[in-house]
C-alpha cells in the first residue's frame, strides 16, 4: 500500500499543485483507483467548485499514460508534479518531472502536456493553432502550448532563469498515431517544445530517459518549489518596449490563440479583399490589455497601418505617457472610440478596441457638431474603420449608463453588415494573483452570475482581509508600500467631488469624509495639483497614493495592494444586498437610468474595484450590518497572513 496521500501543496508565490510523488508511488495509487478522488476533492479546496468531467478523465486516462511511460523507461524514482501552476496565474501545466539529468548530474525539469486527442489537424494559414472534431473553437497547438508554458517558467521561476537549460518541454498524444496528427509538424521542434504521439511511445521513453537518471529527483522538485517567483511585470512598466522594441510578455494558452487569430486575419486581409471581426473575451487580469498591446507593438514593427483605441481617458492618456514617452507616432497609436466619426471605411488594417465593454450607443455627445448626429451605432464605425477590428471586453466591468459592450451586441453589429465574428473565451486569471477561486469568489458575493456569497477560503494565491475603520485600511496599506508594494485606495462614487481646484487652495478638498477620517478624491481633469496627479495617471503615479480613486481611474489598471471602501451605495441587508441609488453621487446616473440597470452598475462598480490588486485585497464597508457580513465571509486567518515581498 502507498502511504498516506500527500495533496494540495500551496508553495511560496502562490504557486499549487494538487500531487507530488515519485512515479512509482504515483503508480501505486493509480492501481488502487484512489489517485483521481484525491486530485477531485483537492482541487474543489483550491478553485471552490468540482473540476469538469474532462479534467477528471484526463486524470484517470493520461496521467497514467504517462506514469507507465515513466516506470517502463526505469524512471521510477523521478518525481511528479501533477496540475502544477504556473506563477502568479491561474494556468497549470498537467505535470512537472523533477530529477537529476544523466549527463550532467545537474537538476533536470520536464514539463508534460498530456491529450486525449486521437486526430489533430491544423488551422488552414495558422500553422500555431489546430482543429479538434470535439471543439467547436481552434485551439493552441500542444507543441507551443507546451513552449509557451516553458518559457513562462523561465520568466517567473528564479531557479529556472539561473538554469534555463535545465528545462524541457514536451506535448504526449498518448491516443494519437503520426498519420492522425502529422500536420502538427508544421511547428518547430525544439528543446522546450516537441511532441510524440502514442505510436512513437519508444522514442517517447528514450526522449524522458536523455533528461532524467535513474535517480531520486525528490530534492531537485524542492529547488523548483523553493525558487523565487519574480513579479508579474506591471503592463503599464513594459509598455514602451512592448510598443517600440520587441514583446516583453509570454503569451501562454488561449493569449496566444487570440494573437495568432488576428495575426492570420491581418495576412489574410492583405492577400485580398477580406474583413473580419474578432472579439476577445475575459474576465479582469485574464490578459486582455496585454494581448492588445503584442499586437499593437508586432504591427507597429511591421509597418502595418493599426491603431488603440478604448472609452477610458484614464487608460488612453497613461499609454500615451507611458508607451509614447518622447516619442509622438506612437502616442498618436492611442484613441478614443469617438475618434472614427468621419473615418474611411477600411482606411486602417487594425483597430484594437481594449476596454470594449465601454461601447457607448452612438459616439455623439453634446460637443459633436450636427452634421454627424447621424444616430450610427459606434460599434458599427469601429468595424467599418478597419479590415480587422479586435475588441477585447468584460461585459462585467459595464460601470456607466449608455455603456454597452458586449459579445452579443457586437456579433449582432457583424451580421448586419455580412460579416464573420470570432470569438475567443480567455479563461486564464494573471491578476489577483493569478486566483480564478477569487475573481469566482467576488462575482458570487455581489450576485452578478445568479450565484451567493460564500466564505472565502484562502488559497495562498491571494490575501483577503476586512478592516474595522477607514484609518486601519490606510494603515495597513501604508505597511505595505514600506514594504516596497504599490498600493492605491478606491470607493464607490457615494461623496460629492470637487471638481475645481483654485488657487487659494494650500491642500486638497477631502470630500471623502467617515466618521472622523476624510481623504481626497483623485485630481479631477488633465492637470497636477497640489502634488497630486491628474486623474488619468492616479492608478500609475505613486503620488497617487493618499487620493481615493474612483471606478474610472482605477478600471483597467492594476496595482500590488488595493483598499476597497464600499459606501452606502451597497448594503447587507438580513439576506440579500439592497442597492440605495439615492447615496450615490455619480452624476451618470439621471432620472432615466432605471433601478434595474443602476443596479447592475454599482454592482459592476465594486466588481471592478475587488479585482485590481495583484497580491491583495482589504476592504471596509461604511456600514456596519455590512462589515458583519464580510467579517462572516472571510476566515480570520487570512488577516494575520501578509506575504514578503520577493
């Protein structure tokens, strides 16, 4: 009999994974039936839900796929990391083999991507992305999936950047023979990315056999556990090199699908005279903006005629300050939605419309001289402004009356003009760190999917905690940024804001006023004040700290702490939340926004805020039926638990 199970590993980073055992012990748990019912229930712990039918067949199909493999090549001793994740997301490699290497006698790393597939074939012009008969969508070819996660690790581990030869990758299609899947091929083969299918099970164990000895490799997956995780690089920090240099991000899984869809429509509209539509969808930190800014910067360094655009002056000025410092083409890269009016249909190759959920209805306000009061939809000048136009959207971060960005609206928009729309679902979580149980978490407390709040249950992925005062809150942040963490402050919009700054003014106007505590909003408008700066770069400039942001500064950015104040817009009441329109103060809201839809919008307001912290999260209710309810939903552990910063 195997020993006692050793499951659910929460490691240094935030990094999991669900099993750690030598192969052979692996092995043993597999012949008594147990190891599948371990990985289920442990990964219920983890994630706050039961994994789909098809992962728990992946467990029970190719893992031990891969455990003979490991045991018919001699290799029962090296260690297996199954479900590992990767740092500081929510993506998890099927396995990591830890040994020793039998040349070198050096540690000895090789990530496994394991499919089912029996038959794969590849994209017709996407040589990156193939075609399942099960799925409706096209998917990432394994060859690269695997390389992506490779070189993500040796970004993210400190062990791996030391020794980034010591890593290998390979994709397994155990159920697959080379005639099935021999278009696969087309990618190249190399250290961190090749593939064997089941018909090449010899040449698959004398490939684990050329990385990994005969030997224990138990203290070799301890260097990989205890290695350093770096952070994630903020977007706004790389965004100048993105844009003018080269990519500084590792697009892994469904990032690079979506990159390589637009890639291969931008060939395709130039050989001729096509037009496609592609929305990218995801929820806060799956990697949207990111993904907007490699393709940004790949035509940019092309030559191809592309530009950004998005509905935030925050988001559009910070770019412009950041990725364009000094350099004016690339600041005139950065637009706003209300920019194509008057554009030629066609005019550009790509437009990348970020931030897409702020579509408004028509791009006309009360600035727009009459001859372009037309009433077009401004969904349908963005796509007739370019032969590929890319929205990328969460249609839960709809914060504004008018705003309308949505999936739906959009594929509606594409078929009134004739035109194909595809879709591709990010499902990965690279913000909060890397916590899908959390972005879940939050969506359930707020009641935005039908679902119920629920205790959290800490997951070492990210920090959760309640505040007794708005003065602990600041506090606690405070702590943290000594620690070297950015931090910002944020509420719902429930406290008049002075708009104006005169020059008599010595300090600014603390409109945000509890109990005894009053700070100020962010600078309103363009302009520093006061050592403040303007509320487009609150979320970026550190001067930002000790400003309470609003939800239009803060939606799109991300910082390392985040301080939630939520005001008597949202309250706790016996069993359900009452929303109270009357206490807010956001002049968006008139008279013809119905209680429905400001429902909804302060709703997505404080979803918005509870996810821009990439560590952690404090929060503080202004009313105290409400800090009950969250001091009963959050453990009391997780207070006292505040990481180091590595």
């Amino acid at each position: 009999m195997p020993p006692p199970a050793r499951v659910f590993f929460v490691l240094p980073g935030g990094i999991f994974l669900l099993f750690r055992e030598s192969a052979a012990s692996v092995a043993a748990r597999i012949l008594e039936g147990s190891l599948a019912l371990h990985l289920t229930e442990n990964f219920r712990h983890q994630h706050g839900r039961r994994p789909a039918q098809a992962e728990i067949r992946s467990w029970e199909r190719s893992l031990p796929a891969l455990v003979n493999a490991l045991v018919e090549a001699g290799l029962d001793d090296v260690e297996v990391l199954v479900e590992y994740s990767l740092p500081l997301t929510s993506k998890r490699a099927d396995a990591v083999l830890a040994g020793v290497h039998p040349t070198t006698g050096e540690p000895s790393y090789v990530v496994v991507e394991l499919k089912q597939w029996s038959a794969a074939y590849p994209e017709e012009d996407e040589p990156l992305l193939c075609r399942i008969d099960a799925y409706a969508q096209p998917v990432l070819n394994p060859i690269e999936q695997v390389r992506g996660y490779c070189e993500y690790l040796r970004s993210f581990n400190g062990a791996l950047e030391r020794m980034p030869n010591s890593l290998a990758g390979v994709a397994f299609l155990h159920n697959a023979t080379e005639f099935q899947t021999a278009g696969l091929r087309s990618v190249e083969e190399d250290q961190y990315g090749r593939m064997y299918t089941g018909e090449q099970r010899g040449a698959f164990l004398d490939f684990l056999r050329s990385r990994l000895a005969a030997k224990p490799g138990a203290h070799v997956a301890d260097v990989l556990l205890d290695a350093k995780v770096r952070p994630s690089k903020q977007l706004m920090s790389v965004a100048a090199a993105e844009i003018r240099d080269r990519e500084q991000f590792v697009l892994i899984a469904e990032q690079r699908v979506a990159y390589e869809k637009v890639m291969s429509a931008v060939r395709k509209a130039k050989r001729g005279n096509h037009k496609q539509v592609i929305v990218v969808t995801g929820g806060p930190g799956s990697g949207k903006s990111v993904i907007a800014l490699s393709v940004l910067g790949e035509l940019y360094r092309r030559g191809v005629p592309a530009l950004h655009a998005t509905g935030s002056a925050s988001f559009t000025k910070t770019m412009r300050r950041v990725a364009g410092h000094k350099k004016r083409e690339v600041q005139q890269l950065f637009m706003y939605f209300n920019s194509f009016m008057e554009a030629d249909p066609n005019d550009l190759d790509v437009l990348i419309c970020d931030e897409a959920h702020r579509l408004r209805k028509t791009s006309a306000n009360r600035y727009t001289k009459a001859a372009l009061r037309t009433g077009r939809p401004q969904v349908a000048e963005l796509i007739d402004a370019a032969r590929v136009p890319v929205f990328l959207l969460d249609q839960h971060q709809v914060v504004r009356p008018g705003e309308m960005g949505t999936r739906q609206e959009i594929e509606r928009a594409a078929a009134a003009e004739g035109l194909g729309c595809t879709v591709v679902e990010l499902d990965g979580q690279f913000r909060c760190g890397g916590s899908d149980a959390y972005e879940k978490w939050v969506i359930d407390l707020l009641g935005l999917d039908g679902g119920t709040p629920s205790q959290w249950e800490p997951d070492g992925k990210l920090q959760l905690l309640t505040a007794e005062t708005p003065q602990e809150l600041e506090d606690f942040l405070v702590a943290r940024r000594e620690e070297g963490y950015g931090a910002r402050m944020s509420a719902g919009y429930c406290w008049k804001w002075t708009t104006k700054i005169t020059p008599d003014m010595t300090t600014l106007p603390e409109d945000v006023v509890i109990g005894q505590w009053s700070r100020p909003w962010n600078l309103y408008g363009d302009r520093s004040a006061l050592g403040a700066p303007p509320a487009p770069l609150w979320a970026t400039d550190p001067a930002g700290f000790g400003q309470v942001g609003c939800v239009y500064t803060a939606q799109g950015f991300e910082y390392g702490w985040s301080g939630v104040i939520i005001g008597p817009d949202l309250v706790w009441r016996t069993d359900r939340w009452v929303v109270d329109r009357t206490a807010s103060k956001d002049p968006s809201f008139t008279k013809a926004t119905s209680d429905d839809d400001v429902d909804r919008l302060i709703r997505n307001t404080y979803k918005v805020l509870l996810t821009r912290g990439m560590v952690g999260t404090i929060l503080y209710s202004t009313d105290a039926e409400t800090r009950e309810k969250l001091r009963s939903l959050i453990h009391p552990a997780s207070r006292a638990e505040v990481p180091e910063l590595v």
